[in-house]
C-alpha cells in the first residue's frame, strides 16, 4: 500500500501516531491499576516492533518468532492487568470457591493458538514473498531451507495446532460446559476450525503459485477470526 494509496512519509507519520497512542494508553491503565511497572510492557513492544521493522524480519526465525509472540501476547495482556484487581473480589471467589485457573487455561490456550496460527501464517507469507526476499537478500526459512521444506514445516505446525485443539476440546472443553457434552461447541469447532485447517493443509501442501499462498493465507486468517469469535459462543453455551 505505500507510494499506492498511501505515501512514505503518510505512513510512518500514521505509525508513530498510533504508537504513540498506545503507549499512552498502556501507561494510563497500568498507573490506573497500581501497577506502573507494567507500562514497560508497551515499550519493550514497541522496541520490538521497531528492530522487526529495521532488522529482525531479514533474519531467520528471528523475525517469525517475533510476530508470532507479540500476536500470542494479545490475549495475555488482559490476563495480566486484571490479575492484580482479582484481590477486590477476594471474598467473593473465597464464597463461591471459583477455579481462577480456568481462566489462565482459556486465555493461555488462545495465547498458544494465536502463536502457532500466526506462526504458519508468517512462513506462508514468507514463501509468498520468496523471490523478492531473495533479491533483497533476506533470510527467511523458504530462502534458507527451500519452499518445498517451508511448505512442511508449516504444515508441522498447523497439524500440531490441530491435534493441540482436539486434545484440549476433549480434556477441557466439555467439562466447563453446564450440559453432560457440549455439542454446539463440537459442531462449531469442526465447522469452523477443524475443517478450515484441514482445507489450508490440502491447499499449502499442493500449491505452486503465489495466488495460492495467498489464498493459505487468508484462510489462516478466516481460522484466528472463527476462533475469536467462538468466546461469544461459550458464552451463551455456559449461560444456558
């Protein structure tokens, strides 16, 4: 999109507004909470995103890495800041015996997923990418290792994601549910998660071209946004 739609100068002003913002922002909660520790937290990331930006996506599995853990941090940081408000309801959860260590399963188990997701998706990306990367000098796992054992290894990564899900679903999921199984959250899990994964397997593992990468792609994408939207449908599966 830069020199397209948007200048060079356009976008590195929008990027420092935006930074700028949630920094702001990171600071004002963490000294909201008591905790004006944790604004670090937001400008170690920012650093962060800054040596991606500058070096750490032309080294290999550095800048993978990177994104992936910075992605998996999304769900934590709630986790995070609302953990040291949990001592207000102290009594309450005392009263009602409630298992705080469910909540660090969800959020820890989005966290896992969020990382591996985005880690496929970021060597997809990167076999996309893989004549300019060459060009420019980049080394990306499909530069150093070749496409064909990129293609692998994302796939490595979806198949444990997957195996990861059904183990989870059947150690965790049906237990917290009010119903003897949950049967709403199996059937969208297969619909929406389990068969969208077995699809971008089928579609990586055959592809040729940078159309269907980018196809890969998107359907990473489809599989992050299904999972999101699955806390809504919990939800109302618990509540029931």
């Amino acid at each position: 999109m830069v020199g397209k739609q948007i200048t060079r100068r356009g976008a590195i002003a929008f990027h420092l507004v935006l930074t700028l913002l949630g920094l702001i922002l990171g600071t004002f909660v963490s000294f909201r909470i008591g905790r004006p520790v944790f604004s670090l937290l937001f400008f170690l990331t920012a650093g962060v995103l800054w040596f991606y930006s500058t070096a750490y996506k032309r080294q290999l599995f550095v800048g993978n890495l990177v994104v992936a853990f910075l992605t998996a941090m999304v769900p934590l940081m709630p986790l995070i800041f609302e953990f040291p408000m949990l001592g207000t309801f102290s009594d309450i959860i005392f009263i009602y015996q409630l298992n705080m260590k469910v909540i660090v399963y969800w959020v820890g188990g989005y966290a896992f997923f969020a990382f591996m997701l985005t880690l496929a998706r970021e060597i997809i990306k990167d076999i996309e990418d893989f004549e300019g990367d060459t060009s420019l000098g980049r080394n990306t796992i499909p530069v150093h290792f070749g496409v064909k054992t990129s293609k692998l290894i994302a796939a490595t990564i979806l198949a444990l994601t997957l195996i990861a899900l059904i183990l989870a679903f059947s150690a965790y999921l049906f237990k917290l549910s009010t119903k003897p199984f949950d049967y709403v959250s199996l059937l969208y899990l297969v619909i929406f998660i389990v068969i969208p994964i077995f699809t971008l397997l089928f579609i990586l593992l055959l592809a040729t071209s940078k159309s269907d990468y980018r196809r890969a792609s998107f359907i990473c994408k489809l599989i992050m946004l299904f999972g999101l939207i699955y806390t809504i449908i919990f939800r109302f599966v618990v509540n029931s």
